[in-house]
C-alpha cells in the first residue's frame, strides 16, 4: 500500500482508527495474513473470535466466550463490508471467571469503499470490547 495514511486515536472506546488506499483485495488479504500470523505469534491461546454463552435483557449486559481458530477464515466476515475480525486479551486476570474490565479488545481490518477517494480503502480499527459503541450493552468475555 502507498499514498496519505489517515490514522485517528479518537476512536470509539478509547480506540485508535487507521486508513490507506489499498490497491487491491489481495492486497488487502495478503496484510489481513500478516496480522494473523501476529496475533498467533504474541497472543496465542488469548485471541479469536466470540460465541454467545448468555445474555440479559433486564442489564443490557452479554457473555461471550472467545474461541481462538486455525483459519484466518474464520474471522472473516462482509458486514458491512469485506473484513477480519479478532478479540485478544491484554490481562488475563479474571473476575468472577471473565476477564476484568479493559482486558479484551478488538482488532479490526476492513477493505471498504470511499467515497472521498473513490476508491477501496485498508482501514484498521483497535478499541475496547468492553461495551456496545453507543454504550447501552455491557461485555464480559472468558476463553473457551
């Protein structure tokens, strides 16, 4: 990738954004790899993807249980545009068997249009999973 990079840490949940104009989709796949091949190499055992374990309507509040995966593939997914999607653990200290509050994070890429450039897009996203983006839900989140 080349050209101006676009990078924000004012981000939803005290988050960072990043974008480039990515040339290609295979571009796009090719870093979604290499990030992969990262968190494998530094968060084994601590990142993956979510399943629903419980949920309650009453608190607004959700249970997750992060499953890590062999597949990048795994992680993919196209709504609302083609992207990766990872949760890693920072601290595994646990309270009442879920990690404590800012231990769990998301690391997102997307390949996505824009409109601005008029062209296709690399944009990374890092933020707490601590909470829904508008703030309403709150999550808790162990390893399976």
């Amino acid at each position: 990738m080349s050209g101006k990079i676009n990078s924000s840490d004012d981000w939803y949940k005290d988050g960072y954004s990043f974008s480039q104009i990515c040339p290609d989709e295979a571009t796009f796949k090719t870093n979604a790899e290499t990030y992969f091949l990262y968190l494998k190499t530094h968060y084994d055992g601590r990142f993956g993807k979510t399943r629903d374990e419980k949920f309650s309507m009453d608190t607004n509040e959700n249970w997750y249980i992060i499953e890590q995966k062999n597949d990048l593939s795994d992680y993919f997914g196209d709504n609302p545009s083609k992207l990766y999607k990872f949760y890693y653990v920072r601290n595994n200290a646990l309270d009442n068997g879920y990690f404590v509050k800012g231990s769990v994070w998301i690391f997102e890429i997307r390949y996505e249009f824009d409109t601005d450039s008029d062209g296709y897009k690399f944009q990374l996203f890092v933020e707490s999973a601590d909470s829904s983006h508008n703030g309403i839900y709150k999550n808790y989140y162990k390893m399976g």
